[in-house]
C-alpha cells in the first residue's frame, strides 16, 4: 500500500533508484462522482485506464459495481435484460487490472448530469413525476404547519421554484402537465388564504393578489431568455452552434425556411424527435405569446436559411400523411412544391417523370415503381382533377420562379427503350429530341434533335423532322454505334434529379467561417443620417447633444434629439458648423432620448476620429464609459440594461470605427449657448416635419437575434417583460370571468370609471393595529375585504357550487324563502336596504369631510368637488344601478382620486385616504350586513 504522502518514483521508472530519490509532496486528493464521455467503447476502456491509474497514484479504491453506463447504442425498444458490457483496460505498473464489466441502464431509465436528468429515450416521464413528486411533497409538509398564505406563496416563489426550474433547464411540460403537478400546492394556498376551492386561479397568481408565480409561464420565460442569450453569445462557437442546430432543425421537419419564422409548430408538436428538441420546443413556446426571436441581421456567422422555393410542402399535403412520409420527404430532400412543378410553372411533374431521377431507390423486386402515397396526397391536393396535372391556381408559379433546370419524363438505362423528349431551351423554346444514350452515373442523356414547326404553326399539330444540324447543338461523330439512327446533331440533358435534390448546405455555413468576423453593418456609416462637416482624417471632433421627453404616460408620447457640432474658430457663426435633430419611437424614456442622439452622432463620424460630447446627462455619460469597457456585448446580464440594443448599438459603432469618445459634462439650463441651443433643438422635433426618424433596424442589429414584441424590438429586461406580459393576462382572465362582467356595463365615462391601481392598492392595504384591532381581526379583515371582491362569500348560490351534495338546487335565501342567495340579494333585500343606505351614506360623509379638510389646507373652495361627488350613481342602491354594486365590489372609481387631485393633493397621499375610508365601510359591511 502506497503512503499516501509519499510519492515512490520507483514504481514510475524502469530502473530502481536509491531510497532517497523518493519525493514528498501533499497529494490529497477530493473526489466526487465523475463523469466519462466517448464515442466508442475502445474510447471509454482508454478513459478507464486512466481513471485506474489515478486511483493507484492517490491510493484510492472505486467500487466498479456502482459504475453507471449510459449508451445510446441500444435500440429504443429495448424491454429485456441488457447485457453487461466488458471494457478491456490496458495494463501498466500503476494499473492491475484488466477489465471491468457495467451493465448499461434501459434506455427508458432517467440518469442525472450535471443536477439535470435525462433520459436516453428522450422520455419526460420521470421529470415530470419529480416536479409533481416534488410540489406534492411541498404541500404535505406545509398543509399543518400555521402560515398564513403569504407565508406559504413566500416559500413556493422562494424556495420551490428555483428548484423546479434548476430542474427543468432541458426539459419542456406542457401548460396542462405543470397544472396537474402543483394543484396541490394552490389547494394549500386557497386553504390559507379561506377561499373557496372554486375559486378561479387568475386570482393567485396576479402580483396585486397572492403574487403566486405560475410555473408554465414561468419556466416559458426561463427557456426563451436562455435561447436569446444562447443565439447572441459573444463566444462565436456557441453563435455557430445555435445557426447549426437551426439547420438541424429545418432539415428534420423539412421547414424551408429558418424555424424562427415559423409560427404554427401544431404539424410537429407531438411527433418524438420534436419533444425532444430544447429549441424547437421553445419556439414553439413562444407562439401562444405576442413574442418572436428575429434574425436582426444575416452575415457569414449567421446566414439567411431561407431555401429558394415556392409554396412549402407541408402546406399543400394532408398533416397525417406528411408526417407518415416524412423520412422518405427528407430522404429526397423535397421542401418545397416548386420542387415538383414543370418549367412552366403550371403543371405537377407526373409520377413518371419523377421516378426516372429516382429509379434504383424508388423500383420494388419485381421493378415496378407505383406512385408513392406522398405524391398522391401532393397530386389530389394541388391539382384539378381530369386536367392533366395541371395546378390549382394558387399553386401556379411564375416560370422564372420554376426551377430553371430541363426537365426529363423518362430517362432509363434501357436502351431498347429510346423515347421522345420534350424540354425548353435557355430562350424557353420548346426542344423536341428522341432519347439515345443515357450516363446514369452523370444523371445525363444524349438526346437526338428534331426540329418543330410549332413556333410558326401554334395550336396546329406539331410536325417533327431530324434536325439537319445547328450551330447550338453538337454534330454526331460517324464512328459511333447508333448509325442505324444517323442523327445530325444531338444535344445533352440535365436529369431532373439535380433540382429534386436540395440539400441543406451544412458544411459552408458558419462552420467554415474564420474566427475573425466580417465587419458589422454599424461599422459602416448609416445611409440616410445627416452627415456633419467633414474634417481631416484623424481630426477632433465636437458635438452637443441633448434629448427631449413629452407627453409621457400617453399616446402622445414623443422622443426628440439633437446634436450640434461645434468647430472653433472657423468662420462659422456662433463656432455652430452643422446641427441635425431627430426623433426616435418606442420605449419612451428620457435617457432614450439621450442615447439617441449620440448614436446619430457617433454613427456619421469618420473612423480614427477623437469625438467630444458635450451632454447634461449624467445617464449618457455613464453608458458611454461602459461603451468603452464593452458592458452591452460581451456581458452576460446586458439584457438587464434598459435600451441595451441601442447602447449595443453605439459600442459596436465606438469599436467598429475605432473612436475616441470623450465625454464632458454640462450643466443643463445654465446660460451655455449651444447647450441651450441643442436642448431648442431636441424640443423643436417633435413637431418638425423635417425630423429624422432614426431607423430600428439601424439601431437594433448589433446582436444576431432580437426578441420583439408584437414587432416592436425588446429593449427591456426580457424576464420581467415577459412577467409583466403575463400580469396583464392574467388580468384579462380575471375580468373575463363571470363574476366580473359587471365592469361591462359602467360605461359611463363621466360618472363610473373604475381606476384599478386605486381598486388593488386599497385591497392591499392593512389597518393600523390597535388594542381594539389586532393582528388576527386584519387577517379575517382582509380575507372578507377580497371574498367581496372576488364574490366568494360562503353564500347558497356559491355553497351549490362547491358542495352539491350538502345543498340542492332548489333551495332559496333563508330570510326571504323566494329569491336566490347571492350578493345582488344580500346587498337588495328589502330588510337590509336601510342598512345598506346608511353604510353607504356614511362612505359618502367621510369623503365629504376629506375634502373639506383638502380645500381648506389648499385654501380652496371644495363646493364643486362635493357637488360632483354627490351627483354619481354609486349612491343609489337598485338592481339596474351597476355602480353601486362596483363600489361595494371594491372597484373604486376614477374620480375619488381626481377630486383629491384637483385640491393639490399628490396622487399617493390621495389613495392613502380613500383607502383608509373604504376599509372602514368594509368593516362596517362585514359587522351589520
């Protein structure tokens, strides 16, 4: 046994050494569970050789029974015992051992790499019995523990979530699997919280309620910014590896086009190879949503994959029989009809054309060759019937779109069966010829020419005669065989193969690119800016630059901005040589502005120039410096930059032209004449027919792919868009419900418009505790406040629904044994009206006392703010008065707000009040109704 500190070269080297030739060194060594990766098993024994030689030198031991084998090489039926596999390890003076036997795990087994589990089979089935093994087991532990429902939520976004989605980086559920796995955990969350179980889910995850993150959209948004990421990676490997598997991708499921485009994966979804494809599943992801990955731009790393074509396959065919005849689609490489379609673009190839290109692979035993059930399904699809093969016409394509090789009906190496041929020539005349010799290996024929009359005689019969010789064919040499033909001149035919077969190209793509990438369009000057006045190579040069920002928070919103150069000394009045201004769309902010107008500037100066920018925003400034330090491209949290396309924009616009920007602060509004000028400038765009807009496309092509949303490109965190996409779905779920339809009928913009940031901040807002008020009397305070909102209340019509077995249909309200209970009748019962009146008539008092105090502090007369206060509908309880049974709902109206507003109180101090006073008619509501 080796000391475990002491290394003995004796057992390194053939030739004995003396005992003080023994080297002391700390080899201590930690070891966890490794992982060996081969394309062969002579590999994998070479691996394990090692891996035994290392145990040797660190005296450690491995027990080879708990070896895992994982092989791709076992047919994915497998069902039976698998055999144990021998790996032959070579022997050494460190090595003892000559082989190991590991029995490889059924290819239907899960195993873990890396904390992520795969399945060799492409299986979803354990991660999905993980993920809901996992949520079950969250729930079971939480259910007798007392946590209130925020608690419990705090824990599953917490907690939970990340663990879920660690475990799910590869893998894609479906909306309704990752429903089915945590409905125990909303279950638990509807019990603390004392809803109803019928309770709609909108409410759990909306971030103004429970804030309970839904783990659908939230693994969608986790795959989609890891794709982003992984197409715009400044490693170019990983650039070139994610155009490759799009390619991959194109060829599998014959899309002629690059899959980003596609915007319908229906066809594929549930086919095997597709589950099991991490991009294509992603994309497909994103259809349900407004958001797409583009391709920003095409260069040598990232090419067009759009193949020439007209009208794709999968279009024209029946879906069952293009995935049934999908590998012999692929086989032949046919993406597109205009694969299939004449010269002429009218008409389909017929079955005999089609097998002459194909006649070894398409002939049975017996040489028969019957249409494929492919081309019957194309044929009945796309042609009319009786017609000859001739198309539908929105098959029909233009002859230059046809593909412009000769077309060849019947080729064949018989050569006792010479038939007519007929093609078009480069002029698309028509060329008749009788078939001679054929070069299967070539895929060409010799063909004799005969002349035709029916360019001088159309729509006569055709008459042919040997064609005595032309200057466009080629004479046929006396000494061959065929003298019993003696044709005078032949031409040769292209087999109709050559444009049936367009395989994806893989191996000139990105692949054979030099590591060093071409140019960025940034690089060059964008066309269309206005240009400043041009100085010496390598001159200094000075711009002011300021923005604009107006009409924020409405659909009047505008961008404005400006640069005024500045050259000293040069005659120019004022030292003002040239100024442009501009304006720029979406996204509005401020600091949008700012990095607009040094992108118009720095993009029409010349390369190895020093520029100056004056600016009053410190915003600018600090993006220029992190320009310098290329934060917006080669970071990995760049997307978390607000306007980062746009910042990407300018640094590859720095680097590309290799500029010096040096940037010098302004004070703003301090008497500096450009600076005011520039700032004059920036304000005058927005009304200026003679602004120039700048382009998106110039602005957002520093990446290879963009995210966009409902084509508008995505300059914003892509996770907390995505989050604030589902918010608002959420939403529209929610009002969508029944329950909520009421909204619908306040239409009355002038008296009830509900204001819904007033409506969720007053449901979150908690009572000051007191001795008369404590901290269990605010939990069942809030709970009643959103049973009401939410028309939960434990009332009969809603006890039928969760219960029917406790609480038939037929029975009616206790107090009135005639109506139904619900809370139109609770709020309408004529013993309660006066009640109801009274409660509301306190509501109404204590804002009347609220605006008083207002107009007093403000020194103004409240007289009008009460009037129209008195005057709205809510006051008025009745069964047609929807406004009234909104105020008791808890939607509050716009104008409770505005009449605060109107007495100069800040809009945040307004809400404070109104929700103070709402609670307190919620508690009146809940202790006399």
């Amino acid at each position: 046994m080796l000391d475990p500190y002491v290394l003995r070269l004796l057992s390194l080297l053939p030739t004995p050494l003396d005992a003080d030739s023994n080297m002391f060194i700390n080899n201590l060594v930690f070891m966890d569970d490794s992982t060996l990766i081969s394309s062969s098993k002579s590999g994998l024994a070479y691996m394990l050789s090692i891996t035994e030689e290392f145990y040797a030198l660190n005296n450690t031991s491995a027990n080879h029974h708990k070896y895992v084998l994982i092989s791709n090489s076992l047919p994915l039926t497998t069902t039976s015992n698998v055999s144990p596999v021998e790996f032959n390890l070579s022997l050494s003076s460190l090595n003892r051992i000559s082989s190991i036997s590991v029995t490889p795990i059924s290819v239907t087994s899960s195993f873990r790499f890396l904390g992520v589990w795969f399945n060799i089979k492409g299986s979803q089935d354990f991660v999905k019995k993980q993920i809901a093994g996992e949520c079950n087991s969250f729930a079971a532990t939480l259910r007798p523990a007392k946590l209130s429902a925020k608690q419990v939520v705090y824990l599953y976004n917490m907690v939970l979530i990340p663990k879920l989605e660690y475990c799910m980086q590869v893998t894609h559920l479906s909306t309704q699997d990752c429903y089915a796995a945590t409905r125990h955990v909303r279950s638990l969350i509807k019990q603390k919280a004392n809803f109803s179980r019928a309770l709609s889910n909108p409410i759990l995850y909306f971030s103004q309620a429970l804030k309970l993150i839904n783990l659908s959209s939230h693994l969608t948004q986790c795959h989609v910014n890891n794709l982003f990421l992984m197409a715009n990676s400044t490693t170019s490997f990983i650039q070139r590896l994610f155009v490759y598997r799009l390619m991959l991708i194109q060829f599998q499921f014959l899309i002629p086009v690059s899959p980003l485009m596609v915007d319908d994966w229906s066809l594929w979804s549930i086919m095997s190879t597709f589950k099991c494809d991490y991009i294509a599943c992603t994309l497909a992801s994103m259809v349900s949503t407004p958001f797409r990955l583009q391709h920003a731009s095409f260069t040598s790393m990232t090419p067009d994959l759009t193949l020439p074509g007209h009208t794709p396959l999968y279009s024209c065919m029946n879906p069952k029989t293009f995935k049934a005849c999908l590998k012999v689609l692929r086989r032949r490489h046919l993406y597109y009809l205009s694969q299939l379609i004449t010269p002429t673009g009218s008409h389909l190839v017929s079955w005999a054309a089609y097998q002459t290109a194909y006649i070894a692979q398409l002939a049975d035993k017996r040489g028969r060759s019957l249409p494929h059930k492919w081309y019957l399904d194309i044929h009945a699809n796309t042609t009319i019937p009786d017609s000859h093969d001739r198309l539908y016409d929105c098959y029909v394509c233009s002859p230059s779109a046809a593909p412009g090789i000769s077309l060849v009906p019947s080729v064949t190496t018989n050569q006792k069966n010479r038939r007519w041929l007929v093609t078009l020539d480069g002029q698309a005349a028509p060329l008749f010829g009788k078939q001679l010799t054929v070069q299967p290996k070539k895929d060409t024929c010799i063909v004799v020419h005969w002349a035709s009359n029916c360019l001088s005689s159309p729509g006569d019969v055709i008459r042919l005669r040997p064609c005595p010789g032309c200057d466009a064919r080629v004479p046929f040499p006396v000494s061959n065989k065929y003298t019993a033909v003696a044709p005078q001149c032949t031409f040769t035919v292209v087999s109709y193969y050559n444009r049936l077969s367009i395989p994806p190209d893989l191996s000139s793509s990105p692949f054979a690119v030099d590591d060093a990438s071409p140019d960025s369009p940034l690089s060059r000057d964008s066309p269309g800016l206005p240009l400043p006045v041009l100085l010496p190579p390598g001159s200094h040069y000075r711009y002011y630059t300021n923005g604009s920002l107006i009409n924020l928070g409405s659909p009047d919103v505008s961008m404005g901005w400006s640069w005024v150069q500045i050259i000293l000394d040069a005659g120019y009045l004022n030292s003002v040589a040239t100024y442009v201004h501009g304006t720029i769309r979406n996204w509005p902010s401020s600091t949008r502005a700012e990095a607009a107008t040094l992108y118009a500037a720095l993009c029409v100066t010349p390369e190895d120039s020093v520029v100056s920018i004056y600016t009053d925003s410190q915003a600018a400034i600090d993006g220029l410096r992190s320009c310098a330090s290329s934060t917006f491209t080669n970071s990995r949290f760049y997307y978390k930059i607000t306007n980062f396309e746009l910042w990407a924009a300018i640094e590859c616009c720095i680097h590309a032209k290799c500029l010096s920007v040096l940037p010098v602060k302004v004070k703003g509004h301090d008497g500096d004449y450009w600076n005011n000028f520039a700032d004059s400038l920036a304000n005058s765009a927005h009304q200026s027919d003679e602004a120039f807009l700048l382009p998106e496309a110039n602005i957002t092509s520093a990446h290879a792919v963009r995210l966009v949303y409902a084509d508008i490109t995505c300059e914003s965190n892509p996770r907390r868009f995505f989050k604030t996409y589902f918010q608002a779905t959420y939403m529209h779920d929610l009002l969508a419900l029944k329950r909520f339809q009421f909204t619908l009928c306040l239409t009355d913009r002038d008296d009830y418009i509900v204001d819904w940031d007033l409506t969720w901040f007053t449901l979150n807002y908690s009572l000051t505790h007191d001795a008369s008020f404590k901290a269990c009397h605010a939990s069942r305070h809030f709970t009643f406040k959103f049973k009401v909102f939410l028309d939960d209340l434990p009332l009969l019509e809603k006890l039928k629904i969760t219960r029917p077995d406790l609480y038939i249909d037929i029975l009616t309200c206790r107090s009135c044994c005639l109506r139904k209970e619900d809370l139109m009748h609770l709020i309408l019962y004529s013993k309660r009206r006066n009640v109801m009146h009274q409660v509301l008539q306190s509501y109404q008092n204590h804002l009347f006392s609220k605006l008083r105090e207002a107009g007093e502090l403000a020194d103004m007369d409240p007289t009008p703010m009460l009037r129209k206060l008195s005057s709205l509908s809510c006051w008025t309880i009745s069964s047609s008065n929807w406004s009234s049974y909104a105020l008791i709902r808890g939607c509050l109206p716009k104008l409770f707000i505005n009449l605060f507003i109107d007495l100069s109180v800040s809009r945040v101090s307004a809400m404070k009040v109104v929700a103070a006073i709402h609670n307190n008619f919620v508690q009146k509501l809940r202790t006399r109704i």
